[in-house]
C-alpha cells in the first residue's frame, strides 16, 4: 500500500469515493452528490506542504484518500488540523481505516501539526471507535447542528495531541 499526493488526475476518482458516503447521512454534511468542479477549489487548497491530500493506493487501484484541513483559519491555529478519510465501498470494514489513520498521525508532525481534530457525526460508532482506539478523546459536542432528510443530527469532535 502506498500514501502519495493527490493529482489533478486523480480528482475523479476522489468525488467518486466521497458521494458514495453521502446517502449514508453518517459521514458528510452533503446531501446531494458533488462533481470534480465544485472539489477543485478544495483540491487546490491541498497543494502546499502542510495540509496535503493523499491517495491511498494499491497495486495502482485507489482505495481511499486522506486530507488535513485547515482549523478555523487563523494563524494560532496552524499548528491544528482537521483530519478526513474516505474510503472506496470495497475497502471498508477491512482495517484500512486504522492504517490510515496511524500513518496519518505518524505524519502529522513532519506537517508542523500538533493536534488533529475529527468532526465525527455522533450517530457514526464506526468512526468514533476508529478514533477512539487510536488514543482520541471526545472533546467537544455540537448538539443537533444537522438537518439531513428531516431529522437532526449532533456532531461530536474528537481530538488528539501529537
């Protein structure tokens, strides 16, 4: 398995893996699918050396892609991250995720990143186990902020010192 910067190129692909989470209403604030030109703005942003937007692949297929994103935009602020992981429907379930997630730790600090923050829904166990083993802490609950199909939903942050 190989982590390498995301492409241009590879911009399909990524939309492709995102829209597939987004009628799960688990992992995305979407409700209606994205295209390659709404994400370019995004992609572009991903481009420098501290916030990067990886692919995750193997024998040359993607399986998902990891990016650091920038918290709240202010310069006290450069050294926290929001962390997001998307995997292909085919990769999920399978440990993936918690590889991910340890290579994107173990990196952080080559990032100048000291503490990485994931905004999990908090109907999303899947994830918030992932985090949780990987030694975050809930830090903060944002109650009911969501309205997706009617109903609301909270999102909980997780966060982690590295």
């Amino acid at each position: 398995m190989i982590y390498r910067n995301a492409t241009l190129n590879d911009l399909p692909a990524i939309v492709a893996i995102y829209n597939s989470t987004i009628s799960s209403r688990l992992v995305t604030a979407d409700t209606e699918p994205v295209t390659v030109e709404d994400k370019l703005d995004w992609f572009n942003k991903h481009q420098g050396k501290t916030r990067p937007l990886w692919v995750v692949e193997n024998d040359g297929i993607m399986l998902g892609w990891v990016s650091f994103n920038n918290f709240y935009g202010r310069p006290a602020y450069d050294g926290t991250a929001e962390l997001s992981i998307y995997l292909h429907p085919d990769a999920r379930g399978k440990g993936l995720g918690r590889q991910v997630l340890q290579y994107s730790i173990s990196q952080a600090p080559s990032l100048n990143i000291h503490t990485i923050l994931g905004f999990i829904f908090s109907h999303n166990e899947p994830s918030i186990q992932l985090f949780v083993k990987a030694g975050f802490e809930e830090w903060g609950l944002l109650k009911d902020i969501a309205l997706m199909d009617g109903n609301k939903y909270s999102l909980s942050i997780y966060g982690l010192k590295v």
